[in-house]
C-alpha cells in the first residue's frame, strides 16, 4: 500500500514521562505523523516541554518540541490531532483515555486499564494485527468515532511475537510457556528504580507483572470471531527480574508440547520459522515496521541487551540459542531460547506508533481532510 | 561432637586467583584451619603473595598470609600440609590433583575435572553429607591414604540444596527442574568478564554451565548404596545468564510434580521443609556449617545477591517467592521460587572448607601427629 | 586510657535512613555504646523497626534491632539514653536537635544544620579532635547540660584528614587545595539517585556539596583559642561528582604550596607525614579509633573504593598516589594524591560514634550512674 | 567549500578493535568516505569481518562491512585506497604506519606512536586546524607523497578544544590548567577493563594517560611558524580516573589565570567565548564538522555522558558549569568547568574523520583520478 498522501496530527498525553519521550524521540523523524500537542499533569502545563521535563534519553530532544507549551490532559486542548498517543500512568490514564474516545478521539494508550477491556484490541502489531478489526465492534458499541487501542505490557511484546510465528506455522503444538525475565530499569519509569536497589544486584519482582504477561499471552493470540476475542487455552507462568540494563529485556523462555503433538519441528525448522514470520509487511504505509518480525542471531550469546536492542530501529524481537528442551530418555519435549525485545520502542512507544500505522493502513483513521480529527 | 583438639595445616593450590583469594579471605579466622603453604603456576612460584596478586576481596588480604613465598603446584612443597584446597582452573587441575592424591594427601578441589569421576563424591555438604563415604571406596580403589573430594559447580549448589530438602521430605514429588540463573561475574575469575561486555548488559550464555547444572543435579541428589552413586532419575533443564554482579548467583527455579504425586505440598508446607532442613548440624566441629542450610525470607522481592548473599556467612541458600505453579484449570502442577546462593563461599571456596570440616569430623582426616599429613 | 566501666545507652535519630542503618550495624558490635531507642518520623512510629525500614546494609539487620518499636523523634521518648546519634535529614534535624540539646542530651549529629554554629565543634576525630573542648563554651552559653556535637560533611572528612596531618607537620605549608569528588549513591540516602541517572553515566553536580567542603574544610582545620575557633586562612576549591559506586567516596587533591615556603616536603616525607599522623590512640577508650588515621597505598591504582573502603573498618582515609606537582620549568609547586574516605563510617555514622567514645574518654559525658541520662 | 566531486577510498587499519569498530559505524553512512579494505592482524588476515570480530558497537555492523575479507596490515593490499585510517595499537603502530606513508600513502592515525614527531601534525580539528599545514614540511623531509597525521589522546581533546577557545579570544591569559578525568571504558578497547575493577568501583590511574595530557596540550595549543611547531607555555597537570561508563571521558577542568592578567572574563563572556568558537565550518565539504566546536549546556548538572556524549553526533565537545575561581578575599583567580568528550567518536574515530575531511578540502588530499591513491 502506498504511504498516506497527507500527514496525521499527533497528541502526546503523558509526554514528560519515560514512555512519553520515547514517543517524541521516535516520531521526530517519522514520514507521516507529526508532533502537533503534548499533554502532562496540571503540575506541567503551561510550562515548556523542555522545562517541565527531565530528559533521560540518550538522543537530545528534538528542536521542534524542546519549545512545545505543554497542555493538560484535557480532549479540548487536543482538537488539532487526528491520533492520541497515552505514555499515562495507569493511576490516571482510564478516565482521561475514555474522556478521549468519547470526544471521537483515536487513543492508542500504553498504560494497562483497557488491556483487559473486551471491546478493546490488546494489539501487538508483529503478532496479532487483525485484532485491529475489533475496532469496528467498540466503535458500534460505545457509539463513537472514537476507539481505543492497548499496547501490551512490554515484556508480554517478547512473549507473544515468538509465541504467534509457532501458532501460525504449528497450532496447537506448545501447551506450556515458562518465562523468566531480565528487565531494563526504564520499564519502572524515572525515576523508578533507585540506584542503591540495582548496583551489584538484581531485584527478583516486578509488582503486577507477571500476571500481565501470564494473562495478556492469552488474549493476544487468542482469534478474533464473531466481533469478539477468544482467548488461547495456554498455560503461561513467568518470573520477572529487574537488572541493571538501561533498555531491553531479556527473557528465557521454555515452551512445552503438547503431548498430542504427533512431530515436532527441529530446531532449524522453528529457526526457519521464526525468520519467516511477516504479520506485517514494511512500507510506505507501515514505515515503522520492522524488516523481520523476528531476527535470529547465530552467535550463541545472543542476543544482548545493549548490542541487539536497537535491531531494525527497536521494532523488531531478537531471538537466539534455540534448542530443544530434551528429556533423559532423549525425547524432544520442547524448545528453549532468548528473546529480547526493546521495552520502550516495540515494548511501548514504538508498539503504539506502528499500531497507529496500522490503524490508519486498514482505514480505522480516515485523513484529517474527511474530518477524523477529534472535535469537541 | 567436640572441636578438633589440635589444627590442621591447609595447602591452597592456586592461591592467587578468585577462589583462591576467598579461601584466604575465609580460613584467615579459621579456629582449626591454618593456611600452610600457597601454590600457583610457576610464574608466580618464588614470588611473596601480594606481590604475585592481584588482590580483589573487598577485605584486605590478611597480614600473615601477604607474605608468604608462593610455591609451585607440586606435592613436595606441601609436606606440611594435612588438607589441600585447590582453586585451579581445570585446564591445569587435572594431572596435579592426581599428583597429590598420589602423595596421600587430602585434595577437596573446586575444579570440574573429578566431578563425573564415580569415585569421587561430588560433595554439598548441605545437600549431600553422606555422599563423603564413597570416600571409602575410592581410597581402596586407588590405593591411596590420600583421595579428592569435589565441589559442584557454583550455581548448582544453589539448585541441590532446596531439591534435597524436598526430597528428604518428599521423595519422588519432583519430576523436572527449570532453572534460569543469573550469575555474579566473580564466577569467572578475574579478569573474567569483561567491563564492555557487562555494563548495561545481560550475557545470555555461560560456556558448559548449563551441562554442568544438569547433570550434577542427578549425581548429588542421588544415593550412595554398595559404594557406589545411583544417580536420581530427574530432568533438569537449565539457562544460565550472566547479571552486573560482583557475588551471589540468583536463579528462578520451576518445579514440576511427578504426575503420580497424589498429594501436593502448600507453600506453607515447603516453606516448613526449607527452614527446617538439617542435613548438617553447625558447631565445635563444623563452624563453617551455616545455622540453617536455607533460609527462607518473607519479603516478595527477596533475595537480593547484594543484600542477602552475606546471610550465614555465605554458607547458606536463601529462597524467596515461593508459589505454586497452577494450571489454568486451577490444579497445582508444581512451584516456583528464586534461591541465592553465595557463588564464592557456599559456591566454591566455603564448600571446599566444609566439607573438609566435614571430613575431619567423619574420621577421613586423621589428626596430624598420627602421620596424616601428605609425605613423600 | 582504659575502657569505661559501664555501658551507654544511645538513642538514635532518624534510624531508617541510610545514616541510621549504619549506625546501627556499626553499633550492634560495639563494646559499650548499645542501642536502647530509635527515633524516626512520626509516620513509623509504633512500627517494629525491621518493618517500617526498607533496610539496605549488605550484613542482616542484628536481631536485636529488627523488633524494637520506633518512637517518634521527641526527648521525652528517649529519657533512658545516655547519647543521642541524629542521622535525620537537615530538613528536620534543626529543631529536633535544639529540643534534645534542651532537655540536657548529647547530641551527635550528621546534620547540618549546626556545623556553621559557632558555639558547635565540626569534630573529625582523626583530623581536629582537640575542637571537642569548644563544648565547654557551649554548655555555658546555652546553659544546659546537653550539647551538640556536629559531623563534617563526608567528602569533607576525606579532605581534612590529610590537611591535618600536613598542618601538624608543616604548618603554613599549603596555600590552595583543589579537590575533585567521585562519590557514592549512598550519600543520597535511599531511594536517592535513581538509577537512570547513574548507570552508564556520571553526574557532574551534587547540592551544596561543593559549598561544604570547601566552607568546612576551614572551621576544622581552625585553632580553638579562647574558647572559639578561628578559621584556617585557606583557599579550597571543589568540584563534586556522583558516580556509580555503593560506598566510598573518592578525591583527587591537588594542594599548592604558598610561594613563601622555603622549603617543601619530599614525597616520602609527605608519605611518611601522613602514615604517622596520630591525632587519637585506637585503645580501649577509642575502640573505633582506626589504627591509623590515614594509611597510605603502595600501588600505583589505589586507593579504590570497592577494595579499600573497609580498612580499619571504614574509620580511616586511604592515600596514594602522592606525587609532587612539578611545574614546566621543574620546581616543585604543590603535591597531588588520590584520598579514599568510607562516607557512611567514617564520612557519617563512625564519625559520630568516634566523636561519642572521644566525648566519653574526654569527660564530657559522664557515667549514667551519675546521672547524666537526659532527663525531662 | 563544495562537497567532493567524487568518493575517496578508505583503508582501516586494527579494524577489528574498539576504535576501528567505531571507524566502521561512522563511515557507513559518509557521503564521500567509502570503506574499501579492513586491515587487522595476521591472526584475523583472510577472515570475514564479523567473523574475525568481536563487535561490540550498539547499532548492529553494516551488512556491506560484515562480508569483506581481512587483510594483514600490508601496504601492498590498500593499493585501492585514497586514505589510511589507523586503529593500531601503539604496540605494532608504529612501523607499520612508516611502512605506509612511504609507499605514498595519507594515514590518520589514532596510535600515540607519532604524536611527539615534530614532523607529524598533532590535529584536533576543532583546537587547532591550522596545523595541518606542518604536512607540507613533512612531506618535504620525509620525501615522499604520503604523510602521517596523528589524532591527539581522547582526554586530551575534551581539555583543548576549550583550551584553544580561550587563546583565541584571551590569549595569554591561563597559566595554569588543572584537569580531573572520569573515563569511559570503551577508552581502554576490548576486553580492557574487567568487570571485577570497575563495577561498583572507580580505578584512579590510567597508565600513561596523565603525562599524555600535560605533553600534548602544549604541542596542540602551539603555533605553527616557519614550518615547526612551538609548543604553549603552559602548566598542565592531569589525574585520571577510570569510571563506570561506557562511551564519554568526563573531566573537571580548572584553569588559573596568569597573575599578570590585567581583567578576566566574566562567566557569561567565557560561556559566549566557547559557544561562539568555530575553528571550522560544518558543511558539504567537512559533513563530520559540529555544528559548534562547544555547546555549552544550561542545566547545573550537565554535561552527563550518557546523555550528551551524541550531541552532534559525538564531534563537538560539551562544557558546563562554568564558574569563577574565586579565592577568599574575593578575587577572581580563574575559571572551573565540566567538559564532556565522546572518547571514541572526536576522542578517536571521529577525529580521524574529520581530520581526513580537512585535509581533503585544504588540498592535502588529491582525487584519485589524479593519481593520488597509494601505489606500490
């Protein structure tokens, strides 16, 4: 498909936090959508992005935004923009995130309060993009232009992408997943995890977040039939460590057959697989998208947080060291291998930009001219 | 039993590297062990200890020990000596631990080279105690006065020792073990791991560790019967990580129940089994030994290598987190938790230093002025 | 001077914050101060001490701590305690202090609030322990039988140790003194810096610090005449950086000698200057007293903070790297040594129980039996 | 200037390391510097790049580099190439750069082995450009048409970049310059620094370093007349510590005015001074240029190196801080800074660049077409 003739107007709701830098780092350069409106707290508006913030990004802050005025998280001060991104703390985000959507607003959030929301895709775009098409059931039913679209939680994002390229090529065949995470300090927002708790040590607990990645796995490869989600019949269990990384986390993930499975595919098919995978095509319309959903390294100490995370600009989950998980009668009962995946670009922000990509591919956001931007 | 009426004069070979230094560091306040002589390769033979050493113990190398003329790895030098710790790299381990078993002399080695020997006990003294009375079959197999006792590998000591406390108390109810570590960079040595390869990083991949994991597990946890060890028929499967720590190798660990297991545990239950679980007993004749083999701690994220690694010394385990693992049908198929375990005391150099108190109070030393001592 | 006979009962200020944990495990060894009461902000108190503290020392709490009931920070709660250690942050410290001091306790305070109080000693008790004299003008002044006792700044102890040393020696010697910091996190207290901002990275600013050092550095190293101090004539000049260390804080010190001096110092004899600086005799009377004030390091890259912070328990500086500044025409101008001082012993919370047991061996704390226990 | 009518062919020699990894990641998107042949030791000769490499770089090796054939340091396999940038070790540097610049070949070169050759023009393209102009006298004595151009120390280009501002605007007025370095680890190559040294710790000495600083300075900041390079009178004295940071030599700069100044900048003259300084000009013909030699930044606490070290892609230098040195009777004595450098970027690779860009555009660098590639 070619790339949108026009551009798209953006709002940034929580755009002085870590997920909101992300965003503005991100769409500094993007072809198409453009940083038109920045919202953050009462405690922040009015003043300039650059003063209200505490920049933690390694890249300096985009010229164009440094002079921003920022505005309260109010739908009237956002009438300009045809997409709204949320980096909102989930302890504001809900009320603020339906207020958009009833003003016809296009909210793609990062925070968790929808996720679990029937009517609301829980949308990894290199996993399950066709959940898009739940839109058209929310729209009917709460009755507006507006809609809502969740990210997952990042980690979960290094889960379900390898998890989707197995259900595509064998359904059926993995009947349990442990994962065990190693996760980057940024996940925890600035400033989060205090120094004193992460130098020369790793904090084995993330609160809420394993059961985010047990219960979310569920929903994103489950099938979207009859305007609504059948979650996938999948036993998924997870341990969440924090590390002292910047960015990317790593996961070790076990996956167990199915005892029907009848054959199970060796450990170059599942590598074959993995490289295969193309939910989503890269384009003029998806510029965000990685080349490959899934890289697999060939070195067997990858990947690395810090050498691998910005693969394919950070959209893209590398994986490494696949090998069966064997039994002592030598029996193939399943696969191990690592994943990582970069948890504020394909893990948050950058989910939300490609989600929005698709969004606008599939003809959920129509171009401003038609009208689509939010009005009051 | 009573403490040792008399000291015993210890050998350290390979005395400048990492474990070598924490051997110095821990029998420095010894009430019966007394460091002897101090071998290392012959670049550093001749050379007084400091002078040969880079010394990276965050307590300073003790006086008496700074001085001493280091002596090349051969049984001659260590005339003297009743007990030879050895913390060589098994790339040279091999020939010269023969070589002082040969001169009757007591080696407990922290190298691989014995470990899958079937004559040598592979030794946790707080999993496995009973396993030094294999000793007995092998010194009338080599005909020796002398013999080797091994260490596991670091980060299985963290795994078999809660596994032996359910196995004691309840045998058969595990079937399979997952085990993801992440482990302190000391356990490479120095200089080990380089700083551009852990700063801001996770390495997923540890050369021959996860084998190591694997099947030490069966030959610790199994029985000494007719002289001889029965492995446990047990699947392990292991992922081990290297984390930006100095000391303490964390793991997740996933226990799955055999299907056969008509009861299950509560966490309760196994947190009982841990806390109570006695497989040594510390006092006059083991000071070393640790006042429980494993602690349990109550706080939801612990433990933590940087805060907990010192409980005991060093010489115990500590476990958190403990919580079953539930199926989505609601049925208990196992249980998960996250153990700690000192990489360079229980890990290495304490386990060599309690089995050897171990074997002091067990009668395989006898004391000095009866001719135990190693002579040529 | 020999021990005293009995036991002092310490109240401690501020006991779960970083300073506090400190004092606390520093104390739980000590021969005859003992913790009796801890004192803590008015929303932990009633709490048992081990749970309203998210402790953070790398040694277990002493058992004997963890279930004592915090008190909030009034004299009234305290009335069985013969000394008083405040680690309270300065935002509160000042008139909690001023109503201890009232109600006829003595006060050793990290905070600082009173180190500028010209009635107050800014006691290092390795560098300037004859200030302690200035209590009595205090007591006269404020008519009580309480005084307050102010630590240093903690870069500043690492600053002052050395200077003194030099005055003792070779008075009027050093004109300016240059000091760049290196400091731990743990300066910041907990949570403090947040790790975004510390790993992979240095800050270039600490708050007010740079004031401190160079404001006290003066007072200290000043003359008590007369029943007042006069301040060093002095010109100091510090630049303060975080970086990524737990504990210690490092300086590189560049002193410049007055262009009147006819004479300089050889390295060895500034070597020899500091190794024998004795400004208070370790004994029964001075149990914390380091054995030496300073101890200066042969190797070339010492000291360092994770393998020298704990020399003499963290009680005393560590020097090296003493090396004349030659200018280009090859006279000597100046010397430049690498200064290494524990912030939370020595720097904080042994600088206060030092200042205490001098306070005792000097008899301005008498034996409770006498009567000095504050009293309302 | 126009940009260059046509590419120019680039031979990297120690492409394997640290320094020529970076090499690698800046010339994969130069509009006139093509990567044409990768030189490395005899033990890598005839492997695949990214074989024979560890890289270590974030962003992944460009695929047009990871498939092209080592070649041993031999001039006779660059026979394609316009320039020669060297990573070498100084170990083997140096005769193999001889060997080069007389088979006619341009080298830049990062080893220190020719920095004090007389002939050899030690250029940091935004200190001191002009000194290019010593490759006519080079040339002329050397005989040939190659030449060499040596880049300056990493930390020695964050001290004169600032350094060379003021003697362009206030010549004559530092006499002395007092320089505290924070150094990243990347400085040290790979595997360099330890993990063991430099986690939780900072390492005060860096062997070599300090006296490189004090000496080049001097060259860097002299004049060139009548074909030799006078050295600046200047006193430079330098303390070096090693940091736990990945990429980015931090450094607290403080300069002493000559007592003969007869006014001294103000603090916003200096700021204006450094931000206004513009050695060279970004453009077509110098695309490596910075935008500005010196940004200086507002906020009290920067620069940081993980957050600014990418300011202007790593070329320019970052100043905060800048403060009076004022001594106690009030008078301004000097000035004190924080200055930033990427270590690998102008600190190394970036300056072989940009240096090359020069030379280009002032004429030392003919179009191939002319003939002037090095030939055999």
């Amino acid at each position: 498909m070619a790339a949108p003739q026009q551009t798209y107007n953006v709002g940034i709701l929580g755009a002085t936090g870590t997920v909101g830098q992300r965003f503005i780092t991100l769409l500094s350069t993007h072809p198409f959508l453009k940083i038109h409106t920045l919202g953050a707290s009462e405690r922040s508006a009015g003043k300039k992005y650059l003063v209200a913030t505490k920049w933690k990004q390694s890249t300096p802050c985009h010229d164009s935004v440094k002079e921003l005025s920022i505005k309260s998280c109010d739908p009237k001060h956002f009438s300009g923009c045809d997409i709204i991104f949320s980096g909102l703390d989930h302890d504001v985000a809900g009320p603020i995130e339906t207020a958009f959507r009833q003003a016809n607003f296009k909210v793609f959030t990062n925070a968790k309060n929808y996720r679990r929301d029937p009517l609301v895709p829980l949308l990894v775009p290199t996993a399950n993009p066709t959940h898009i098409n739940l839109l058209t059931t929310q729209q009917k039913t709460v009755k507006t232009d507006g809609f809502i679209v969740a990210n997952s939680n990042c980690s979960t994002a290094g889960v379900v992408v390898p998890m989707a390229a197995l259900q595509a090529t064998y359904p059926g065949l993995v009947a349990d997943v442990d994962v065990v995470t190693m996760q980057a300090i940024s996940g925890a927002g600035y400033p989060g995890v205090s120094s004193m708790d992460i130098l020369d040590n790793v904090v084995p607990f993330i609160g809420g977040e394993e059961d985010k990645i047990e219960w979310e796995s569920g929903k994103i490869l489950g099938h979207l039939r009859d305007g609504a989600i059948q979650h996938l019949d999948l036993d998924v269990t997870a341990s969440c460590n924090r590390v002292a990384v910047l960015d990317g986390h790593l996961a070790c993930i076990t996956l167990r057959y199915s005892s029907s499975s009848a054959s199970v595919p060796s450990e170059s098919e599942i590598t074959r697989c993995f490289n295969d995978f193309t939910p989503i095509v890269r384009g003029p319309a998806l510029p965000s998208a990685p080349r490959r959903a899934i890289h697999v390294l060939d070195d067997q100490d990858r990947p690395q947080p810090r050498l691998d995370r910005e693969i394919d600009g950070g959209y893209a989950v590398s994986v490494g060291r696949i090998r069966n998980l064997v039994d002592r009668a030598g029996s193939i009962r399943g696969v191990k291998f690592v994943c990582l995946v970069h948890n504020t670009v394909l893990g948050a922000a950058g989910m939300g930009i490609l989600n929005a990509e698709l969004a606008i591919q599939q003809g959920f956001i129509k171009p401003s001219l038609e009208g689509s931007r939010g009005n009051l």
